[in-house]
C-alpha cells in the first residue's frame, strides 16, 4: 500500500527527512554538478557535454520566445523556468528507477506490517509540488511589479484607476469600468485557483503513476511492467512540459500592461 503523504526515515533535530525529500536532493546535487561542469572554461567551440548543453539552452530559448514574443523576456524568464522544467523532468524520471519504491525498511503502524521505501519521487510529494506552484506564481507577480510598475499590475485586480477615468465619458462607461473592476477581483480568485491546479495535476499524475507501477509489479514483476515505464517516462516529459509552460504563460501575462493602458494613446 503507497501511502498518500510523503514517509520519514529519518530525523535531524526533530526535523522529519522524508523518502520524496532524499529525491528532491539527489536531483539537486545533479544539477549542482551540471552548472559546476558548465561554468567551467572552455573554448569559442563548445565540445563534448558543453555542446549538448548549449544546444538545449538554444532550444529552451526559441521554444520559450514562442511564447513570449519577444527574445528580452524570454532570456528573462528562461533560468527559472528552465530550472522548474529540468527539476520537474529529473525528479519524474529518477522514480523509474529501480529500488524506487520498493526498497526499504519495514514498520508496524496499526499491527500491521508495512514497508517504508528510502526512496519516493519527488514530484509525488504534495508538499513540494505546492511549493513550486506557489513560488511560480509569486515570482509572476514579482516580474509583474518590477516590468510595468505597483499601479499598473496591481489595476489588473483592482482597476479603482479604470473606474475613476470612466466617470469623464459617462454612465455607461462606468457601468463598464465597475463590471471590470468586479472581474479584477475574480482574478484574485483565479491566482489562488493556479497554485492549487499547478500542484494538485502535477502531484495527481505522478502519484497515480506510483500505483499503477505498484500494482503492476504485484501482478507480475517480470516484463509485465515495462510498456508502464514506458508509460511513466512519457508522462514525466509531458508534465514537466505542461508545468514549465503554465509558468512561462504566466510570467508572460504579468509582464503584459492592462488593456485601458494599451489603448490609453489612441483615446488621447
């Protein structure tokens, strides 16, 4: 049986250190040694493992100015959302790996016999799929405030400025200008509505994957299992995609000025 919440096999200074925790760290420690290998001198041709990573940062670099329509911001965004994409990748893949899962100790929790695996992916921990949810959508408000100003990104959710310009072209231009202002405050509900679509899709996929990988190992373990790695290993592409471009998406929306900002020059 997998349990829902992420399981502690150890503890340091009361701190709980979690099986999803020692995946998380395993695929830090990876990239940590990437960027070290990156960061190292080399030549004006890139050779060997620094041409494999040029060639995915270039890539990265079009794919990401697909989105934003311009190469500045996507040079922006990119660090971040590459990272969120790379992490979301690693830590889905590294859970096929064999002994995920399956290798660990055994406790007794309600008299009943239970195996607590030493490793668990990471991406299959609510915890940490909230917080990467939450610090995407933080950091778009944060792209938003510093690229068109407090006043301009914040009369996305209350536009007091849009109402107050709209009583000089009359009534129903108010009742135009209130109407937007009660849809800015329904986009406070909708930041909210992102962090929890963000975490719980990427949290629901994983771990469903981790039961259906269990079940299928408790049917047969030999063979009957690999069209589901397979499986596996597509949707972890798929849902680090699916993440990384959510955020991308929404870096791209903040940093984008209100309509009655757009159309200020021609009313003028």
């Amino acid at each position: 049986m997998i349990s829902l919440a992420a399981e502690p096999i150890a503890h340091i200074a009361g701190f709980p250190i979690t099986n999803s925790m020692v995946n998380a760290w395993i695929a830090v420690i990876f990239f940590v040694i990437v960027a070290a290998v990156a960061s190292r001198r080399r030549g004006l041709v890139p050779k060997g493992i620094h041409n494999v990573i040029e060639a995915v940062v270039e890539f990265l670099l079009t794919e990401a100015q697909k989105v934003t329509g311009d190469r500045a911001r996507a040079k922006t965004f990119l660090p971040i959302v590459a990272t969120i994409f790379l992490f979301v990748l690693f830590s889905n893949w590294i859970g096929q790996i064999p002994g995920t899962g399956s290798i660990g100790f055994f406790e007794i929790k309600d008299g009943v016999k239970e195996l607590i695996p030493l490793l668990r992916p990471a991406t299959s921990d609510l915890n940490l799929t909230l917080a990467i949810a939450t610090f995407t959508v933080v950091v778009s408000h944060l792209f938003g405030l510093t690229r068109i100003g407090p006043l301009g990104h914040l009369s996305k959710f209350v536009n007091v400025r849009g109402v107050l310009k709209a009583i000089k072209h009359g009534p129903m231009a108010v009742v135009v200008a209130l109407i937007e202002f009660g849809v800015g405050l329904l986009e406070i509900v909708s930041e909210v509505a992102k962090v929890l679509s963000l975490s719980l899709r990427l949290f629901g996929n994983i771990f469903a994957g981790e039961v259906l990988m269990t079940v299928m190992m408790g049917i047969f373990a030999y063979f009957l299992p690999l069209p589901f790695i397979f499986l596996e290993l597509l949707v972890g592409v798929i849902q680090a995609t699916v993440f990384s471009l959510l955020a991308l998406v929404y870096f791209t929306v903040a940093t984008e000025s209100h309509v009655e900002d757009q159309q200020e020059p021609s009313h003028a």
